[in-house]
C-alpha cells in the first residue's frame, strides 16, 4: 500500500508511518518541520495551513507521489492549552483539515481524520463511560475541541456531497514512544518523566482528573486495521473511539512514573486547567467490533516501557 501521512514528523506519524514501512508498505510524510526522531520517513516539508485550491496530484504548486491508496490526515495544532492561548490557531487547524479533504476529493482518495476525545466535552457523570454517539458541538471545551467538531463536520458533508470516504479516530492521551520533545509539546507523561528524573517539582492540574491513556502501539494497531479495512472497502464511513477503555488519575500515572524512575516527586496539586477535559473513559466496542482492536498495554505497563526509552533518547541526544 502507498500512504500519505500529513503530522509525519508527530507522535502519533512518527509511530504510525514506523510500523507501516516495518510492514511493507510505501509511507509518504508531509510536516511543516522535519522528523526529529527518523530520517527514514521521506517527508516532504509544507505548510498545510496556508489555503490551496489546486489540489491534482499535490497540494499548490507541491506533487505528491502518484498512486496513493490512502491519506492519514494527523496534521494539527495539537496542543489545547496552546489554542485557548491563540484561538487563531484552531482556523489553522480547519484550514488543514479542508485541505487534506479538498486532496482526497481531488485525487478521488479515502481519508483517515484524526480527532479526539476533546469533541465530548466534559459530559456528566453518568455518562463516564462514553460512545461515539455521545458528541455535541454544544460541549466543545476549548478552541481545540472545536477544531475536532469542525473537522469533523467537514468530512461528514465531503462524505455526502462528494462520496468521500473516510474513518474518524477519536483518539485519547496517547503516550509512549516519540513523544518527548518536550519544548514543543507539553506532553503531561513525558514531562512528568523529566522533571522527576531530575527531582525537579511537578504540578498535577486536577485531583480528580480521570482520562483513558491510550499507549501509543495500541493507537496505531487500531489506525493501520483502519487503513487495512478502508483501503479494502470492507470498512468505511465510521467514528471511532481508539482509546484503552479504562479511567486513570492523573494521580496513579505519577505514582506509575516515580516508581519507574525511582524518585519521590515533588509534587503540587491544583486545579484543572481552563478548556481542560476532566473525566473521559472511552467505550471501545465500536472498535472492537469493527476493527478487532484490542489494546493490551495498560498504563502500568506503559509507563514502565515509555520511561526507559525516554530517559535513553534523551542520554543519547544530550538533552539536559
Ligand atoms: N496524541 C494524542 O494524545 C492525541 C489525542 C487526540 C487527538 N490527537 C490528534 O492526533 C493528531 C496527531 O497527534 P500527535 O500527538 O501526533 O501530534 P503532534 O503535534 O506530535 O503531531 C502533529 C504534527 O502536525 C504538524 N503540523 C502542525 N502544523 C502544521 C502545518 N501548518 N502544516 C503541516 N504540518 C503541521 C506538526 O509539525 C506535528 O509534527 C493531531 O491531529 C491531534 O490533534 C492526538
């Protein structure tokens, strides 16, 4: 198969466009700044914010590599705390999705949007454990949310207006590997590695915060069964939440991280942020059902596998 990756230089591309090639097939990458973990996603560096019309083989003056069997659209400002800094960034956001829909339509492509668990909201108390049918544009908390609702929407309408066809991954703190360039991206887990490994002091914004953490090779099984099933047709126009399917406190993560770094942090707790998603726990039988997908890694795990990568990658590259 030959798949474009927009975010290729990201979390969630670097892994995904990893474990493709590992598999045999063509991955394609498109960022607006290099992978700074490979060299071997060829990545071809533009900025997908910027609006094109021109979209035949390429986006602008652009070319893309010809026979594509599927774009998987991860490109965004994927930080929320940064977007209710700088709301202009969500238009971003919407521009990029557009794009990425305007190829597909163009180039006559399926399309894999990368959304979150940000298009709940925060949901009331009965509704912890949440489905897919449980999104309302009227919850969005945060500009970022926004985006994902928006984003969404407008595969929703390409898929009626113009027979797109498409999967929607609603994904949820993903964790693991090549997620620790933590001057770009505040990632909590990652950050929490750091600062404890160094006895530096952690704030925790919300005691009762309870998030499903997603570990990042469960997230990409379930996004390349998606490529599988939507390229074969056997699978399409579908939202799905790819998470664990399990609530942790931000609490227990720490305790996870100090134990595997074996260090007492130093630790204050407040309250949470503004545009934050306190509680969110995914139901994960839509996936199950559709894509077999079944995470095995919990957060326990997880952590005992991320810290010791993180802590190496940042040995070997002379992060202080
Ligand atoms: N990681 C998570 O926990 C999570 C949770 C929910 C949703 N998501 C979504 O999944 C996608 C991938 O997430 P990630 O964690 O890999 O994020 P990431 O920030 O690591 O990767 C996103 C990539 O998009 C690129 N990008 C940003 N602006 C661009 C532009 N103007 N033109 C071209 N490229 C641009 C960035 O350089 C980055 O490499 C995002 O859309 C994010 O919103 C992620």
């Amino acid at each position: 198969m030959r798949v474009l990756i927009t975010g290729s230089s990201g979390q969630i591309g670097t892994n995904l466009g990893l474990k493709l090639q590992a598999e045999g097939h063509d991955v394609f990458g498109v960022d607006i700044r290099p992978n700074q973990w490979t060299d071997k996603i060829n990545t071809t560096l533009q900025d997908l914010s910027v609006r094109y019309d021109n979209h035949k083989g390429g986006i602008g003056a652009v070319a893309y590599p010809a026979d594509l069997d599927i774009v998987v659209h991860l490109a965004a400002h994927a930080k929320v705390h940064e977007l209710v800094a700088h709301p202009w960034r969500a238009m971003e956001n919407m521009m990029m999705v557009f794009n990425a829909a305007e190829f597909c339509r163009q180039n006559d492509l399926p399309i894999i949007f990368s959304s979150s668990r940000e298009t709940y909201g925060n949901l009331p108390a009965e509704d912890f454990v949440v489905e897919e049918s449980f999104a309302n544009f009227k919850n969005a908390a945060s500009p970022y949310s926004a985006t994902k609702l928006g984003g969404e929407a407008l595969i929703y309408s390409y898929a009626r207006c113009y027979d797109l066809r498409y999967l929607i991954f609603r994904f949820s703190n993903v964790y693991g590997r090549y997620d620790n360039d933590i001057l770009r991206m505040e990632r909590v887990i990652p950050l929490f590695i750091y600062r404890i490994s160094r006895d530096e002091p952690i704030t925790v914004y919300g005691r009762d915060k309870l998030l499903d953490f997603t570990y990042v090779d469960d997230c990409v099984a379930g996004v390349s069964a998606g490529i599988d099933k939507l390229v074969a047709g056997t699978v399409e126009n579908h939202t799905i939440n790819l998470a664990y399917g399990q609530g942790r406190s931000l609490l227990d993560m720490t305790e996870y991280i100090a134990a595997a770094v074996g260090k007492q942090p130093n630790m204050t707790i407040e309250e949470s942020l503004l545009g934050e998603v306190k509680h969110y726990i995914a139901n994960i039988g839509k996936a199950r059902a559709l894509l077999d997908y079944t995470p095995t890694t919990t957060l326990e795990e997880g952590i005992t596998k991320c810290v010791p990568w993180s802590l190496d990658w940042w040995a070997q590259n002379g992060v202080q």
